[in-house]
C-alpha cells in the first residue's frame, strides 16, 4: 500500500489548485475558439426569394460552442491538476478494492436488475402499451450483451482478433429464417410450427460454431494483424453470399413473416387456443416482447454462466493462456490447432444463438442488418469494456449501445444547438467521441483486472492490468 | 547407462540457410548434459528443433526409443519432456498458480496437489506469490516459475534453455544449485542450453560445444572446463 505524504512533508508540492491559472487558460482557450468559430458557426448564408445570399447572425450557437469550450477547458485544467498532485502522493496504483467486490458480485446483480426491468418499467408507466419502448430497448441491449460475451470468448479469452464476428451472427439468423420458412411448409411437419423456434435454437448455434471451425481452419497460423484481415474478409463473403444467392436467401430483398417464437407451443394471439386464452388474460401484443424480454434474458444468462464455467476449466485456462503467449502454450504439450478451434466455434455458437433469436424478433431480415459495422460495435464493446472481462461488457453496451439511443430523446440539446438541431445525426459523432475519451482515460479498457479463476482463501492482490504487459507470441 | 534421448545428424534450416548443419547428442538418463556456444551458435535452435518447431530437415530425434523427429509439438511435450523456454515466457496476466496449472494441463491435473506441494517447497519463494500475477514477479522468480512449471507435468527429461538469462549472480547460483538438486535427489535428466559456461560445465556431467550449427567438442563437464580452447573461447576474460 502506498503511504500517503502529506502536502506539508513535501515543500515543493503546491497545496491546492491553482484556480486563476486554469482559468486564464481556459478564457485562451474561448477566444481562440470565438476566432476559428466565429465566421464558420457565427454566421450562417441564407438564399433569400430574390436570389440573394444574406448573412444570419446565430449568436446563441456561437455563444454556447464557446461557452462549452472555456468550461470544458477549465474543467481539463482543474481535472490534470488534480491528477498530477495525486499522482505525486500516490506513485503505486492498486485497483480499487471496491471494484473488485463490485465486479463478484456484478454478475447476480446484474440478473436481478435485468429479471425485474419490465415490471419496474410496466408499473412506472402503468400499462403495457406504453412500456415497449424501453422493453424492447432491454432486448436491443440484451442482444448486444450476449454478442459481445460471444465475442469476448474469441477475441478477451482467446486473443484471436476477429473483425469478422457478425458472419456467425447472420448464419445463426439466416439458418432460422430459412429452416422455419422452409420446414412449416413441407406436408406432415405443420405440427412442427409452434415450436419452430426451439427447434431451430440449438441446430442455429451447432451451424454457427460448424462456420466458426470452418473458418478457423485456414486461419490457424494467422495472427494479430492479419487474422482480423481474414475474418474482416471472411465477414464480408458471408455477406455477399447472402446478397447474391438469390434463390436459397432472396438476395438483397431479405426474408419475411419469419415466424415468430411461441410460448412453448402457444402462439401469441388473439386466437383460441393462443398463450392470452390459455391464461385468461386479455390479449395484448405486449405478450410477446415481454416473454422475447426474457427468452434473451435466458440466453444471455447462458452465455455469462457457460463462460464463467469455461474459463475454470483447463479449455478456458488454455484459451487465456493462448492469448498471453502462444510458443510458452505449445512448450507446455497443449494443442494449439484444438484451442483455437473450439475458442472459434464456441465464439461462433454464441453468435449463433443470438442470430436465431434476432431473426425470431425482427420477422424479417436481409443482408442489410450484418454489415460490417455491426462488427466493429461487438468488437468496440469487447475492447472498451476491457477484454476479457464479462462486467466491461455490459458496461460498454450501456455506453455504446444505451448512450446513442438514449440522446434521441434529449431535448435540452435543442436549447443549445437551436430547435432545427436533430441529435439522432451526431449519434456516431458523440459515439466516436466518447470512445476515444474512453480510450484515454482507460487504456485497457473500462475495466482492466483479470479476474483469476482460483482464489486460494486468502484475498487476491489486486494489481492494475496496467502495470501487466500482455503476451507476446 | 541409457541414453533417454538422442539427436542423430540433425539439420535444421530457416528458409534457405542452415542452422544446424548435422549435430549428434545423447542426453543420459538421469545425468545433467549441457550445450553451451557463442550467440547464434544454434543452441536454442536445436532445444526448439528438439520439440518440433521448426523441424528438422534431415536427421533423426529418438526419446525413449521412440522416434519423435515427425511428432507435433504437442504430442513430443506430452511424453514426459518438459521444457522451460527461452525468455521464461510465463503467462504475465495470470496468477502464479494458475502458471502452475498450465504447466499440469497435459496429464489433466492429475497430480496438481502433490506437485504443487513439491514446486512449492522447491521454490518457497513462489508459495509466497500464488496469488501474484507473473508479470509483477521479479526476473528470477519468473525464471524459478518457468521451471516450477515445466516440473508440473512430471516429466522425465527436463529441457532449460538459458535459466540464467539476465538475472543477478546470486540469483543464478541459486537456480544452478536447484537443478543440481532436482537431478541428485529424483535422477531427473536434464539438458541445459546455456551461456554461462562456467556454471553449466561445472554442473554438467556431460558437455558439448556447439559453434555455428556444428558441436566442435565434447566431453565430461569437467574435462571441457579444462580444455584451453574452451577456456579461451568461454571463460577467460569473465571472471567467475
């Protein structure tokens, strides 16, 4: 533990902050801003009926771009301050202990808040109808949750960067949508129907993790670099295969009136014999994304739990060993080729799990929904919640998938950037903010301490993943 | 006295240039033999031709009788040979137990508890940091980790590539007086690839000298040390 100095038993620290010259800074700071904004957001050329371009002065946004400046500079100052004096006293850094009590019992806390969301939400706003909103946010966050625990297998656990995840995502999808369009057709399976989705899940996730061990095949000598160009490419075909196979996937046009999952047999309907019937309650199309609430619930407690269990098991100890230092794992009589493969394909099946369940809520998907872009946010999740780490992950998918969606609905904004200000178009701006200060202020992640998977009674040391180099191999 | 393992006019090649060009060994069971040389002599080439990365182009590799010159790696690390690689090269973000555990992987634990009883009284110093990240130890207990952990799967043939790398004198002496140890009190065979002539001769009961891909002399430990060549080549100039 780091003693602490006091301020008086080292002279040449200044006691407190310096106030006046982070403020004199930061007044710099808006002025420079007031000249480089001045012109470009000061004004602004308006075409007038007669053809002429007339100048309209926009004092509001000028003032407020600078005003945010100079406090946010201020701000900088007052926090670099701070750090450098605390800094000083404190030159060894110990994870806060907090945090780790936080991070074991981060996991049930977590299912509880997750359980009880939509009868909180239900009962703050009274009834069904106006709750889906925020349920159906719950499923969006749920889906990237277990996307990126899927993910953090290949990429936190394994060390195999894979820019390509959103392939086994769209095989999982794909294979639902074409099994439970195909299958309920066929004469004599009709039965079959309602329990499309069960049946499809598990054959969704083996088809899944079959592509994933097809693709770590010619990968297995690959690395770092050029591993994530081959699955980044390996994602790309996927696609276009999708695209272009007209016939079996109905190209660019996608697929719909996927059939939608039942509760065990009992549709969600108005019907008869649907699940509102069946329970004597009034029908309500709430029924349904409530019991899709809690069937990504389930797979995503899945996931969490067979990762945990994975990770004590001398498979998952190899895989994090494979990542630290992949010639010490070979020295040591474990099979790389093998390691590998099942860090792939068990990466892949969750992917899988999660495309089924994707296809099952959206009744209709097309190749437009597993671009590229749907990679880099699994992935983005994965590394800035710190790799390996399942609490990151869900940390991160509050910030990167919660935070944008969340400023479509701020209006305070408005009052800032003026009322024709839509914020929905800065989304993937202040997304991109956010992680590169995400990036500066934790350079390995939100959170950064390995967990060990043996604790021997006595507490862990709690040293910072900062001051531990990653492998090399 | 059986030879445990033998390397038969071995060559080993990167791309189009030779590394080893042809070199004979026998390891004795139950005996410390030692390779020392110059940088770039080939001596790590050989310990990682030993374990099949990369392979040799020529030559034959025997352990136990058994011919593992075409084995994969992991299968040649599974009968009994057990390596501690250059650079130490322990998992820096996982505990040192869980180091340990690694190293026990390819016989499924099977013996986890006893053998970690029996590394731990070996090196008291890791018992102390069970729980410690490798990568916050120090160069000499990573090196004590290395080899706690090549100890775990039991194996027969013991291979160290440079233990001394960079750590102090002391330190050094230390892990020499181990692997004496290890050797004396369970007959574990050792093949030592070393730098640190003085040491490893005095050690060994067996040396070779390997220059430039080819073993130019061999002999007793003792009868190397004596050689002028060796001196001249090895040891004069570093005082020990």
């Amino acid at each position: 533990m780091a003693t602490m100095q006091s301020p008086a038993a080292d002279p040449a620290m200044k006691p407190g902050l310096d106030y006046g010259a982070a403020f004199k800074d930061a007044c710099l700071a808006g002025i420079i801003a007031f000249l480089i904004f001045g012109l470009l957001l000061g004004y602004e050329t308006q075409q007038t009926l007669t053809n002429q371009i007339i100048l309209v002065p926009r004092t509001m946004l000028l003032a407020g771009v600078v005003a945010i400046v100079v406090i946010g500079r201020f701000l900088i100052n007052l926090w670099s301050a701070h750090r450098a004096q605390t800094l000083k006293t404190a030159p060894t850094k110990t994870t806060n202990p907090l945090l780790l009590k936080l991070e074991a019992q981060a996991g049930p806390a977590f299912l509880i808040a997750a359980v009880l969301f939509p009868a909180i939400v239900i009962i703050a706003n009274g009834e069904l109808q106006s709750s889906r909103y925020l349920v159906d946010l719950g499923i969006l966050l749920l889906t990237y949750v277990m996307l990126g625990w899927g993910l953090n297998v290949v990429v936190g656990l394994a060390g195999l960067l894979d820019l390509g995840y959103v392939a086994f995502y769209a095989v999982g999808a794909y294979t639902y949508a074409l099994l439970a369009t195909t299958l309920v057709k066929l004469p004599g399976l009709e039965w079959l129907a309602p329990w499309m989705f069960w049946i499809c899940l598990p054959v969704s996730g083996l088809l899944a993790a079959l592509w994933g061990v097809i693709l770590g095949f010619p990968v297995l000598r690959l690395r770092g670099d050029y591993l994530a160009i081959v699955t980044l490419a390996f994602g790309e075909i996927i696609r276009l295969v999708l695209i272009n196979w007209v016939d079996v996937t109905n190209g660019g046009a996608g697929i719909s009136s996927i059939p939608r999952p039942t509760f065990f047999g009992l549709p969600f309907s108005a019907a008869d014999n649907g699940f509102a019937a069946t329970f004597g309650i009034t029908f309500d199309p709430m029924h349904r994304i409530i019991f899709l609430y809690y069937v990504i619930v389930a797979l995503a407690a899945v996931t969490f739990i067979v990762t945990l269990r994975l990770r004590r098991l001398p498979i998952g100890r190899a895989w994090e060993a494979l990542r630290e230092d992949e010639i010490a794992c070979r020295s040591l009589g474990i099979n790389t080729t093998n390691t590998k493969l099942t860090a792939f394909s068990i990466g892949a099946m969750f992917g899988g799990f999660a495309g089924c369940f994707f296809a099952a809520r959206q009744g209709f998907i097309s190749p437009e929904s597993f671009v590229f872009m749907e990679s880099a946010i699994i992935l983005a999740i994965v590394v800035l919640g710190g790799l390996g780490s399942m609490l990151g992950v869900i940390i991160a998918t509050m910030v990167l998938i919660g935070g944008p969606e969340m400023l479509r609905n701020v209006e305070s904004l408005r009052l800032v950037f003026g009322s024709d200000f839509d914020p929905t178009k800065y989304r993937m701006l202040i997304l991109g903010i956010g992680m590169v200060l995400i990036m500066i202020w934790k350079p390995r992640g939100l959170i950064s301490t390995r967990e060990p998977t043996v604790t021997l009674g006595k507490k862990a040391q709690a040293i910072s993943g900062d001051f531990v180099k990653e492998g090399h191999g | 006295m059986t030879t445990l393992l033998s390397v038969r006019g071995v060559k080993t090649y990167y791309g189009s240039i030779i590394a080893l060009k042809g070199v004979d060994i026998d390891v004795e069971e139950g005996k410390i033999t030692t390779l020392i040389g110059a940088n770039g002599a080939g001596k790590s080439t050989l310990m990682m031709t030993i374990c099949g990365t990369p392979r040799a182009r020529e030559g034959k590799i025997t352990f136990d009788g058994k011919d593992i010159t075409a084995l994969p790696t992991h299968e040649i690390m599974s009968l009994s040979i057990a390596q501690s690689p250059e650079g130490r090269r322990i998992f820096p973000r996982m505990t040192v137990y869980e180091n340990l555990q690694m190293g026990a992987a390819i016989n499924q634990l099977a013996y986890f508890k006893e053998d970690l009883e029996r590394v731990c009284d070996l090196f008291p110093r890791l018992r102390e940091r069970l729980q410690q990240r490798g990568g916050t130890l120090s160069g000499g207990e990573q090196q004590m980790l290395a080899i706690a952990r090549a100890l775990m799967s039991r194996p027969r043939l013991l291979l160290l590539d440079e233990p001394s790398l960079g750590l102090a004198p002391l330190i050094v002496k230390q892990i020499f007086e181990i692997i004496a140890a290890l050797n004396k009190r369970d007959g574990l065979s050792v093949f030592l690839v070393e730098q640190n002539a003085y040491h490893a001769l005095k050690l060994a009961h067996r040396g070779y000298v390997m220059v430039n891909g080819v073993i130019t002399l061999s002999g007793s430990g003792a009868e190397l040390l004596e050689r002028p060549e060796v001196r001249a080549a090895y040891l004069e100039g570093g005082r020990h």
